[in-house]
C-alpha cells in the first residue's frame, strides 16, 4: 500500500469521526467538512490506487509505459505548436 492510499484511508475516517462529532454536537459545519473530508479522502485514496496500478505496469511492461509516455509527449508537443 503506498503512502497516498494510506493517506487517504486517514482522511475518510478523519471525516467520518468529525461528521459524527458534528452530528452529537449539532454543529452543521462540523458535519459538512467531515462529509468534505470523507470525499478527499476517497479521492485521494483512487489516486494512490491508479499510482500502484501505473507503476505495476510499468514493471511488466516497460516497452509498453515507454510507447504510452513517447506518445503523450508527441501530442503534447504537437497540440503546443498549433499556438
């Protein structure tokens, strides 16, 4: 697991904690940002699984990863001189 994931495990259950907090207490700001929190969190957690998915591939298949990232540069490259 690297450390975005974890990151944004941390997070949700940060979130969920200050919702709840929000709930006892009555504070409805206190509830939003933990229903915000809750949200990063679950995004930042994809992100650090789409970063494990794009290095497990680029291991398997470095030809691969190279073609892909040769090919972004050249449509990059090529939508950057139209300007």
């Amino acid at each position: 697991m690297n450390s975005e994931k974890a990151n944004g495990m941390m997070e949700k259950v940060a979130g969920k904690a200050q919702e709840i907090a929000g709930d006892v207490s009555g504070n409805e700001r206190w509830q939003a940002e933990g229903v915000t929190r809750q949200a990063v969190g679950a995004l930042q957690e994809k992100y650090g699984d789409a970063l494990s998915c794009a290095g497990s591939m680029m291991k398997k298949n470095p030809l691969a990863a190279l073609a892909l990232v040769a090919g972004a540069g050249l449509l990059a490259g090529l939508l950057l001189r139209r300007r």
